[in-house]
C-alpha cells in the first residue's frame, strides 16, 4: 500500500525529526523511537537553543506561555507558540512555526513545520505533517476500549503490534472541530475531514471525509 509509505504522506524535508522517518516504510513504525530521537538529537543543537533541562530544547525564537507544562525530551522549534495552558507531557518534536494552543495536550509526538493544534486539542502517539490542522476540540484516541493492538485497515489490513497509535496526518490535512480520530486512523495529503465526524482507517489523499459511507474526490 504505497499510499501509505513515509514519502506518500509527508514531506521530510519539513521536519528535523526525518533522520528519524527517513530510516521507516510506514510512518508508525517511528513512533516507539521518538524519545530515544529527541533525547540525541537535542544534544546536537546549537546556542539558538535555550536548555532549562536535561531533555528540554526551546528555540529563542520560539515562545512558550509561562503557564505551559513541559515535560521530558521536548523540542520546540523556531518561533513556534506554545499558548496558555498547553500540557506537553513528554516525547514531542515540535516544528517551525507550529502552534500548541490553549489546553491543547501532547504525548508522545511528531509536529512537522506549520502544524497547528490550537484549541482544546488531544494528540498522542502521532504525526501530523507539514501545515496540518486540527480545528477546535479535534483529538486522536490512541488506545483501543479493548487495548488490543491497533491495525490501519484500508484496502488491506496492516497490523502495526501497537497498543498505542492514533493517527497519521498528510502535509495539509484539515481535521474539522470536535473530530475524533480513532487509533490507526490515517488522513492522505492534502484530505478534509468534516467537524464532528468519528474516523477510523484510510483517508485517500485529495479527498473529503464527510462520513465513514461518503468520503469523495476533491475537484481539481
């Protein structure tokens, strides 16, 4: 399933996590690596870093709300926002000029450049690619009710041995408000996901999902 490779979904070069990516067929199989990652390649980072702890990176672009939670094996990129009340809890690669919004809480994560995540927002154990969005209220789940390992079914079933996975987003994806993205959800490049919509499986790219019987082709 070619459409779900690394290269299909994300741009590499959008994101300094991709020595991490690049070495992976699908973009899951990075997940269990992310701290391991951030945890070395903080250590590589120059002075345009601020280093208030051991595993903690922030850019001096960057700027963080003094009432934002951080945990472990964080890096926060180039004039990224990190708003009020956003809880980083541990493992997350935040890129350039993301944005982390109020109450917004990550675990475990990749954010490619451009990402926003601004409102009320729940992402773990993901990666969303190069400027995609999450509307208000928008979340991943990313442990099945039964905890039993999560698949990404689309035209084939690929089991990924993971108890914990949420979702993949493609550069550009739009994810509408009050979204819920169940685990092993993956949203193609460029796809548009109506608000209060409840997905599971493949999103093709260039398409719009309005139910799980309705996802079209977008015109040209």
């Amino acid at each position: 399933m070619t459409e779900l490779f690394t290269t299909s979904l994300l741009d590499l070069s959008h994101t300094d996590a991709k020595p991490l990516l690049q070495g992976v067929q699908y973009p899951w199989q990075a997940l269990a690596g992310i701290g391991d990652f951030i945890a070395d390649f903080g250590k590589t980072l120059g002075e345009e870093y601020l280093h208030p702890r051991e595993t903690v990176w922030i850019h001096k672009t960057a700027k963080v709300a003094p009432t934002a939670f951080l945990g472990e094996r964080v890096i926060i990129g180039a004039d990224a926002e990190i708003r009020h009340c956003a809880f980083i809890r541990s493992n997350a690669q935040i890129g350039k000029g993301a944005v982390v919004g109020n109450s917004t809480e990550l675990k475990n994560v990749i954010l490619f450049d451009g990402v926003q995540v601004p409102h009320y927002n729940y992402v773990g154990d993901s990666i969303l690619g190069y400027k995609a969005h999450m509307g208000a209220g928008a979340i991943t789940s990313n442990v099945k009710a039964d905890h039993s390992l999560v698949a990404v079914r689309g035209k084939e079933t690929i089991h990924t041995h993971l108890k914990k996975f949420g979702a993949i987003l493609g550069d550009f994806a739009e994810i509408g408000c009050s979204a819920v993205l169940n685990p092993g959800t993956v949203v193609g490049r460029k796809s548009n996901v109506y608000p209060l919509s409840m997905v599971r499986g493949v999103i093709p790219p260039d398409s719009i999902y309005k139910n799980k019987n309705e996802v079209i082709k977008k015109e040209p």
